[in-house]
C-alpha cells in the first residue's frame, strides 16, 4: 500500500462511521486503524459528548483501541484513517503512536494541525512525522460536516 487510493474502501467505511457519529448527536468524525498488510484492526467515532470527555476525539479512541488491539505502547507500523484534519492533541498523539501513514478526508482550516494552522508535524517540537495524505474523499466529508452544522443553527 504506497498511496490514497489503493484502498479507498476504508475512507468510504469511516465516513459511514462519521454519519452515525453525526446522528448519535456527536460531531461527525471517525478514524480507523489498519495495521501493515491495511486491515482495520480499530475503529472509532467521536464520543465526546456521549462520554462527556473533551479527549474522546475519534483518532484518540481509535488510537487506544489499537494499542490495546496489538497489546504495545506504539503502533509502528500502522496507518490512521481519518475523515477530518486532525487537530494539534490528535497530531501529537499520532506522532507518540508512531502512526506509520495518515490519511484524512476534509480539511480543517480553524482547528487543524496537519496542513492547516499550527502544522504540527513541521515543528520542531514533533519527534516523528508520519506520510500524510490529505483531501480524500474531501467532498463527501466536508458536506456532511457542513450539513451538520447547518442543522444546529
């Protein structure tokens, strides 16, 4: 797996996990883990409102869940799918997981830290850089956040 779109099914798979996370009243946003040979082997939805828990972004979760999954402290290795940009918790905790890859759909230009604000895997205060694929399935991912939103105004 050397790019974004040999396996899109996965992008395809978290942003039907981001709409149920949308109706379950969290904001749309989901994550999986797939190890080197591209099997999911974690996924998660934000759960910030349904845990009360401003940590429970997606990526953590899924993050969590992986390590648990693999019974390591680090995910060498692995890759993080994610239908937004992660923000700057999110990006230290893929640099500390030592995600091999990330993939992520919609761009975040107020509160992402990959290509967007701070860019924290550019900073030297970031010990490990993973490849970064940014704008998958950019579309699909930012109406459905856009729709949300647009329901609570």
């Amino acid at each position: 797996m050397n790019g974004p779109s040999e396996r899109p099914d996965i992008m395809a798979l978290i942003l039907a996990e981001a709409e149920a996370a949308g109706a379950a009243g969290e904001v749309p946003v989901a994550a999986a883990v797939t190890d080197q040979e591209g099997a999911v082997i974690a996924m998660a939805q934000n759960r910030m409102k349904r845990d009360s828990n401003a940590l429970r972004h997606a990526e953590l979760v899924a993050l969590e869940t992986a390590m648990v999954v693999r019974g390591a402290e680090r995910l060498d290795g692995c890759d993080l799918w994610v239908t937004l940009e992660p923000c700057t918790m999110c990006a230290g905790a893929i640099a500390h997981a030592r995600i091999r890859r990330l993939y992520f759909a919609a761009r975040d230009i107020k509160a992402g830290a990959v290509e967007s604000g701070v860019r924290f895997f550019d900073s030297a205060a970031c010990h490990h850089r993973p490849e970064i694929y940014g704008g998958l399935s950019e579309t699909r991912a930012a109406a459905l956040l856009r729709d949300f939103f647009a329901a609570r105004r």
